[in-house]
C-alpha cells in the first residue's frame, strides 16, 4: 500500500467517548415507598393498640341539643299517631326530660374489670338523654290502630319503624328516623294509657358541662308537642 500523497501519515480515527449518563432515581422511589409504608404501618398499628387499651370512644354532644332533637322527633311521631283528640297524662311516672351518666365501658382492655363486674360503675361525664310523656283516654283498639298508622307513615317518610306484641297485649313500635341520632318508642297499656318516650346514644358531655352529685345534667324544660301544651 502505498503511503498518502505528501509523505504525511494517515489519520487516526478515533472514537468519543459516551457522555455520562444520569443515575436512574428508581431505586430511591422504591427506598422512599417502602419507607412510607413502614410507616403508615406502625402508625395503623400504634392505633390499634391504643383502641385496644382505651376502647371505643364516645363522641362529644351537648345534652340540652340533644334534649331539643328528641323532642322534635317524639313529636313528629306523635304527629303520624293521628290522636288529635287524646289528652296528656300529667300524673305519668317517669314524664319530663332528663340526661344522666347510665353509661358503661364495653370495650377497652384498661376497663376488662369494670366490664367483668357484676355492678359496673357508670362512665364519668359520657350521660344519655330521654324525654318521655304519656296520653290517656285511649282504648286498646285505637291504640293499636294508631301504632299501626304510624309506622306505615313513619317509613313512607324513611324511618325504620317495627311493631311488636309482648305479653299482657301490650303493643310496641319502635322507630329510628333518617340518619339515626335518636329512637321513639310508643307503648299502649291498660288503662286507655300510650307511652312516649324517646331516646339517644350515649356521648360525653362538652366542656363546661357538668353533672350534679346523682349524675345528672340540668336542663331546659321539655318541648311537649303543640298539641298537648298548655
């Protein structure tokens, strides 16, 4: 082969060198995930044990608004009754509006003694709410009429609403409106008597709020159906 014109030597080719490339971050996002869910689940974890301990917790309600609802709602079944003519029976033993601590722990490993008694203590501060008053002048016969129109009222209107007969005939309905937060009960009894009374879960009692030295919680009076005041 004979050399380039010129005496000069050939060229040298040669060849670059590859640019760096940039670390793939893939690793990093899988370090970071798993540590997040490390996390998450000694959080879920750390949760659960203190459910375990505390147990369930009772949610926060001022028992004079809880008082007013109640009374709202036994009105409004006493509205789907349809005894517009019947009468309020003021000497009914039990009648008015009361909240008072009736509350026990049923869960929490802290509270296994108080749930094992045979006479669990009452939860300090945590009351149920009732408000009750009766009619008169009502016989058997229209007494059971009227639970049987008020429940077909009530669920038009989104209750869940049952009846039932226990022994001595005494008819019952029970009755929970849209969204829950309260419970009426109407009981008939001889006597031409229908009981009223409605109910709420137990909370605990806002700041401020207290009871007096028999658990109970002052309240306003109670909000009787317009019908029956006066």
């Amino acid at each position: 082969m004979s050399a380039p014109a010129g005496g000069g030597r050939m060229p040298v080719m040669t060849r670059a060198a590859p640019a760096p490339t940039a670390p793939r971050p893939y690793g990093k996002v899988r370090a970071f995930c798993a540590l997040a869910l490390a996390v998450t689940a000694l959080a879920a974890v750390g949760l659960w044990l203190k459910w375990a301990w505390e147990g369930d917790s009772f949610p926060v309600a001022d028992p004079a608004v809880t008082a007013d609802r109640l009374d709202g709602r036994a009105g409004e079944v006493y509205d789907a009754l349809g005894l517009p003519d019947a009468h309020l029976d003021r000497e009914w033993p039990g009648s008015g509006v009361e909240a008072e601590e009736d509350c026990y722990w049923t869960s929490g490993l802290s509270h296994l003694g108080d749930q094992l008694s045979d006479s669990p203590p009452h939860v300090k501060g945590v009351v149920t709410v009732r408000t009750e008053w009766a009619l008169k002048g009502i016989t058997a016969e229209a007494g059971q009429s009227a639970l049987r129109r008020a429940r077909t009222r009530l669920e038009r209107q989104g209750w869940d609403a049952t009846t039932s007969t226990a022994a001595g005939k005494v008819v019952s309905l029970e009755a929970t409106p849209p969204g829950g937060g309260a419970t009426v009960h109407v009981r008939t009894y001889p006597r031409g008597r229908l009981e009223v009374f409605a109910t709420a879960g137990c909370t605990r009692l806002p700041e401020g709020v207290t009871t007096d030295t028999l658990g109970r919680v002052d309240l306003p009076p109670q909000r009787l159906p317009g019908r029956l005041r006066g």
